[in-house]
C-alpha cells in the first residue's frame, strides 16, 4: 500500500546509482545481475540535542533512525526545511518501529558515547538534553537486488552521501525482507534457509 512521506532530497538520480550498483565481473559471478533497483526509505526522528558542560551549550540537530534503532544518526546545520525535502506517494517506506521516547533514549546513548571517545569525558558537569520534535523525515537509499532463479541478495547506496552502505544496513534490511510480515509487500519472500531470499513478483516498485 502506498504512503505518502516526507523525504530529504536524494542527491543520487536513477542512472547515478544504476552506475554504481551494477556489478563488474568479480561481483557478478559474487552477487549474480543486478535484477531490481529500488529507491526505498528508511524513517528518522528529528531531535534537539543540547550538550553542556563547564556551563556552555552545544546545539545538534540529529535524526535517529525510527525503523531498527541501529543506525547511525544523521546530523544537520539546521532543522531540514523548503528544498531540501521532497513529498513522495510510494510503498517503498519502512515502517517506524522505534517512538520518539524510546529513540530518545536511544540517541542519548549514542550522543554519550561519541561524547566520550571525543574525549569530553574531562569535562565536568556533563548533560545531555535529547528532545523530540514533531519532525520525521525518511532517508533516501537506493537498493540494487542481485541474483540468479529465485534467490536475491542486496547492496544498497545512500542517496544521499553518494556512499555505499556496509553491513548494518544491509543486514537490517535483509532481515526486515525475510521477516513473515514483509510478504505481502516486498520484493523478496521470506525464506529460512541462510541470509539470502526467494523472488516474489510483488513488492516495492522498482525504478
């Protein structure tokens, strides 16, 4: 079923990521062709995350992902706004998993321990304030689906960043397709027999 989301900009068109994604030789004969490609998108919490200390504040701007909670936040100069988004109709959205209270949470953790490996953890008096705002923007990725007969697997570039994404998000992609509830509605049906997945002739549209 289509919905309609409000989604940051990709900075990837179609051809661009067609480019990237289509396997060489080596990665051929690893992956299989490439059979799909799709743009799909991954729901994020926008929050206000204050860090004081020695009695100066730091203002973030961070968005955490609301559909695994594994993620790693996107961070903004200021809050997304005008061109920056774009409106989308399209069945290709993740579903959000994660409240704004339990991603709070979440990303307070995740502010902490980057705080720390920054060597804040000198600082004295250190607090961190996460505050959820009504905002949840979905980030572009685009999904390229490899393979031969009925088995599939996947890579998937940021629409974003112009990067590949590694295994976190590919893992967590690929769980979310083999999960049962996913079989109506993906392009893969659910199989437990390894990491890998069957083609189905429904599911998100490809590009």
């Amino acid at each position: 079923m289509n919905e309609n989301i409000t989604s940051l900009r990709p900075n990837v068109a179609r051809e661009e990521a067609l480019r990237a994604l289509r396997p060489g030789l080596a990665a051929r004969l690893s992956f299989g062709p490439l059979r799909c490609l799709a743009d799909v998108y991954v729901p994020f919490h926008l929050y206000r995350v204050e860090i004081s200390s020695g009695g100066k504040t730091r203002v973030r701007h961070l968005a955490f992902d609301a559909a695994f909670g594994i993620l790693d936040p996107y961070e903004f100069q200021q809050v997304p706004e005008g061109d920056e988004l774009t409106c989308r109709n399209t069945r290709n959205a993740l579903p959000i998993r994660q409240g704004r209270e339990s991603g709070a949470r979440l990303l307070a953790e995740a502010v902490r321990r980057q705080v720390y490996q920054e060597g804040f953890w000198r600082l004295r008096g250190l607090q961190i304030r996460v505050l959820p705002t009504s905002l949840t923007l979905h980030v572009p990725y685009w999904v390229g689906f490899y393979g031969w007969g009925d088995r599939a697997r996947i890579r998937v570039l940021d629409a974003l960043r112009r990067a590949p994404e590694g295994a976190k998000l590919r893992d967590a992609l690929t769980r979310w397709l083999l999960a049962p509830e996913a079989e109506s509605k993906d392009p893969l049906k659910a199989s437990r027999k390894g990491t890998s997945a069957t083609w189905r002739r429904s599911g998100p549209a490809c590009a």
